[in-house]
C-alpha cells in the first residue's frame, strides 16, 4: 500500500474535547480579602485558568458594499468591521467550584441578585468600568497541549452563566458555560 493515500490527521482533530484554554486576570472589583480563604462574599484569586471547548472565536466580518456601475454591481470594502458578536465558552468546572463561583460573583457585582443593582458593595470607584471589565485570552493547545495560537479578547465581562449539566449515569465531568462580550480581538500565532 503506497503511503500516498494516507493523509495526515490535522493537529486540532483529536478525541480530546478540550483543546482551548482561558486565561484571565481577576477584575479588581472581583478580588477579595486574602485573609479569607474560602467565603461566599470574596473571590481570592489574582488569575483563573478555565478548560473550555466548543466555540471559541467569533465570525469576524468586514462587510463588503455594493456599487450599481452600468448595469452591472461591483463591490468594494466598507473598510469597517461589524460588531463583534457574543462568545460562549463551555467549560469543565474544577473540584471546588471556584470557575464557575467567579463568573457568578462577577455577574452578581453587574446585577445583586439580593438587591437588584449594580455594585451592590460600592467596590468600584466612581462606576469605573475598568474595575470590572478584563481582558480574556483563549490558547489554541496543539497534541501535546503546547499553546499554538492566542486570542485576546479585551474590555470584556460576562453577560450569562449557564447551568451545572451533570448526568450520574454517565461518567463526565461536570459542565457549564459562560457568555461574554469585548470590545477587540487580537489574534496572534505562536511558536
């Protein structure tokens, strides 16, 4: 048999679910106390690290316009790109919740569910959105989980967290989600 015939299997197509990682540091408005460990009022952590799949970079659209000349339509670029659209990220919740608590804890500083406002415990100064707004960075992991690509999503915040999916009669792990909005995306390849 000629190995002509074989194709390679590219990098990215493997059984593994999770071949994207999220990086970010914690928003100001979100970190808490270091003298207390674990509470439902504080999030510690200076940086989380998430384990997700599924979609992780948008639809990037430069709209092209159309110019009626003689009949005919020509195009032209509009040299402006559309808004970027939400993203969803699915992601592993780790052993003690702590992933999921810190998007629900940053959702619950947008919106208390106790009170129904904003920054229901006056941690941002003047309404300062960069205290609760961050920059997300998603690796593309190759085979050997070395990091081949970088998505760097700024100014960005949650605007959902989904639910717990756990099924007892399957032996997966526990999912979730969560959606969140930017303002850039810079993409670059790594070595």
């Amino acid at each position: 048999m000629s190995n002509s015939n074989i194709y390679k299997q590219s990098v990215l197509n493997k059984s593994r679910v999770d071949k994207f990682k999220l990086v970010f540091q914690v928003p100001n408005a979100l970190k808490g106390s270091n003298n207390i460990s674990r509470s439902n009022n504080t999030v510690i952590q200076d940086s989380m690290q998430f384990s997700i799949y599924g979609t992780v970079v948008p639809t990037i659209t430069v709209p092209a316009l159309e110019i009626r000349y003689s009949g005919s339509t020509l195009y032209n670029s509009s040299h402006n790109k559309s808004p970027y659209p939400p993203v969803t990220v699915n992601f592993t919740i780790d052993n003690e919740y702590t992933n999921y608590w810190v998007i629900y804890k940053w959702l619950d500083l947008l919106h208390s569910q106790k009170e129904g406002i904003f920054d229901e415990n006056n941690v941002i100064s003047d309404d300062d959105f960069r205290d609760y707004q961050t920059d997300l960075t998603i690796y593309g992991l190759d085979e050997f989980d070395n990091e081949k690509i970088q998505f760097v999503y700024t100014k960005a915040f949650p605007t959902d967290l989904g639910g717990i999916n756990f099924n007892y009669r399957e032996s997966n792990e526990i999912e979730s989600s969560f959606t969140f909005v930017y303002s850039q995306l810079h993409t670059y390849l790594l070595n």
